[in-house]
C-alpha cells in the first residue's frame, strides 16, 4: 500500500496521464479468529469441529434438497441475523466435546479486531493491484502508456514489477502491427491496378500519389493537434484508394489518347485538362461527406475528429497536388520506361540478325 500511494502520487504529476486511481483497499475491519489448539485438547473439543461451528454459524452450510408442490428447494444451515451481527455473538456458540459436553466458543477462541485487504488478487501466480486511469486531454493512450511505464520504473523499488492487462494489452501487441497493414494496403492496391493495366509502368505512377495524400493527412493532423492514433491510421489506409483514384483518372485517359497517336507529353497534359471537372467533383463530394466528421461533437469525437482530419486533410492535399504531379510523373516514367523497353528491343533485333 505505501508503494502503491507513491506510485499514484506520481503517476497523477506526470504530464499525460490523469485520474489514475485503484480500487485496492487494505484497511477494510476484519476479525481475527485465534483458536486456542491446546486448550481444545484439553477440553477433548475436535478442531474440526471448532470450524464447522463457525462456518455453519455465521456462513451457512448446505444440508440437502427437499420437494414441495414440484419445486426443489436447497436447505441452508446459517445463525439468524441478529444472532451473529456482532463479535460478541461468536462467544455465544458452543461446541460437543467428546463427551458430550456443550462448551461455549468463548473458552476456546480468541477474537481481535484488525484491518486488511478484503481480496488480494493475483497476476500471472503473483499477488497483485490493478491499477487504472486515462490519458490526459489532448494525448494519445500511447503517450500515455509510456508516461505510466516511465512513473513506474522511477518509483518501483527492487522486487516489484508491472505487466499491462486488459485494452492497453491488446493495443500494445497490435501497435506494431500498423505499418503491416498499411504496407499490405499498398501491396493489394498495387496488384489489382497490375491486373487492371496488364503492366506494372501504369500502377507505379499511380501509387505515387499516395505521398501526397499521407502528407496532408499528416499535416491535418499536426495543425490540429491531434495525435496519430487508430483512427487517424484507419483514415491513412483510406487514403490508399482515394487518392489513387484520381491519379488513374488521368493516367488511365493519357493511355487512350497516346492509342490515339499522341505524345507521352501532350497526351498527359491534355489528360489533366480533360479530367480536372470529373476529379474536382468527386474530391469535392468526398470533402462536403467526410467534413462533418472533422467538426464532430460529443460522445465518440475524438474518434470521428481524428478520422475525418485526417482524410480531409490527405484528399484536399492530394486532389491539388495530383493535378500537377501526376502528369510530370507519368511523363517522366514512361519516357523512361520506353528508353529502357525500345533500347532492349533494339539489342533483341539486332543479336537476332548477327546470328
């Protein structure tokens, strides 16, 4: 308890946590009951017997079951309440000795008052205080995790130690798993666009707009000070989709105009022409949906807020941006890539007539 009340006391200075409490108490009353084991001896009193009197006494002890008008009911031995409502009561019971004679518990017990801990639990076989709180406002459950690791390692003295239980479990073993996700975001992504353009020139070039969007997601959430929590992760894999669908909205109608006898240079820059109504449409009804989430108020805000900044943020900054990066690096990649492809058809040809 006295490590327990330090840990608390520091716990609830530390910047990033707040109302860090426990529910562990060791002051409740309780009676101590000391059975005099030689005096019982003497007296030929069973110490079994001693116990069985006080169970049955004061906790009560099952007898048998009995039926009446098609119900069982269970029969309970226990002392009425006004007979064990007080210490006192306890010097009012007698027990059978072997010869059969009655002595009060009076002789045989000895009852003191102390205090102490009504339930002592335990942890992974150790005895254990569970500990709660919340993180303070404006700070991720992360910072505040690492706020009550860093008061534990400073108070904790040799011979006590920590484990975390419950949700702050569960996100500390799948905090690691967020960049999987979103990297297995970008692989699927990445190899339907493959399958889509038969190539995988054509889904490059898309997926580089996904920095855009990360980047203003990012900022978003910066300006606003908010933390990059669950939330404004979901919205990041989001941002996957989003901000590529406006890059294939220009690289899919570059191709059918280079079909058409066009330059890779002309085709692009009449690509961004012809699709800048159709992007700023659907990025203009993405933002009017998700804006309501950015200004969200009540219960469950901070959720919606984190996951609306950081989408409105990542599709306005994409939608802008996209229009002129998509085009200079559709340019660049292709040239490039028709270099590369045109240079090894020449060497294929020209190996084919030497031989």
């Amino acid at each position: 308890m006295q490590i327990l009340g330090q840990l608390l006391g520091r716990a609830n200075q530390t910047p990033g946590l707040q109302a860090v409490f426990s529910t562990f108490r060791a002051n409740s009353p309780q009676l101590l009951i000391d059975v005099n084991r030689e005096q019982a001896k003497a007296l030929q009193v069973d110490i079994n017997d001693i116990f069985s009197t006080l169970q049955t006494a004061l906790g009560s002890q099952y007898v048998n079951d009995f039926t009446l008008q098609q119900r069982t009911y269970r029969v309970y031995v226990q002392a009425d309440e006004q007979f064990r409502s007080s210490p006192e009561d306890i010097g009012r019971l007698y027990v059978r000795s072997s010869e059969g004679t009655m002595i009060p518990l009076s002789n045989l017990v000895t009852v003191t008052p102390t205090v102490g801990a009504p339930t002592i639990n335990h942890y992974n076989l150790f005895r254990a205080i569970e500990i709660n709180g919340s993180a303070a406002s404006g700070r991720s459950s992360g910072e505040a995790i690492r706020a009550m690791e860093q008061a534990a390692q400073q108070v904790l003295p040799a011979g006590f130690g920590y484990e975390w239980s419950g949700i702050s479990l569960e996100e500390q073993e799948s905090g690691g798993l967020a960049p999987v996700i979103f990297g297995l975001g970008l692989v699927f992504v990445f190899l339907v666009l493959a399958a889509q353009y038969e190539n995988f020139i054509d889904p490059l070039i898309i997926m580089l707009a996904v920095p855009l969007a990360i980047l203003g997601a990012l900022v978003a959430q910066s300006l606003r000070g908010l933390p990059n929590d669950i939330y404004c992760q979901i919205g990041l894999v989001m941002l996957i989709g989003l901000a590529s669908k406006n890059a294939i909205l220009i690289v899919e109608f570059a191709n059918q105009l280079r079909e058409q006898g066009l330059s890779i240079v002309k085709a692009a820059v009449e690509a961004a022409q012809e699709r800048l109504r159709p992007i700023l449409m659907t990025a203009i009804s993405t933002l009017v949906g998700i804006f309501p989430l950015v200004i969200a108020t009540g219960a469950g805000a901070g959720s919606r807020q984190s996951l609306g900044t950081a989408v409105f943020g990542g599709m306005l900054i994409a939608t802008f941006l996209s229009l002129f990066v998509v085009p200079i690096l559709y340019i660049a990649i292709k040239m490039l890539s028709d270099r590369v492809f045109t240079k090894k058809t020449r060497t294929r040809k020209l190996d084919y007539y030497t031989a």
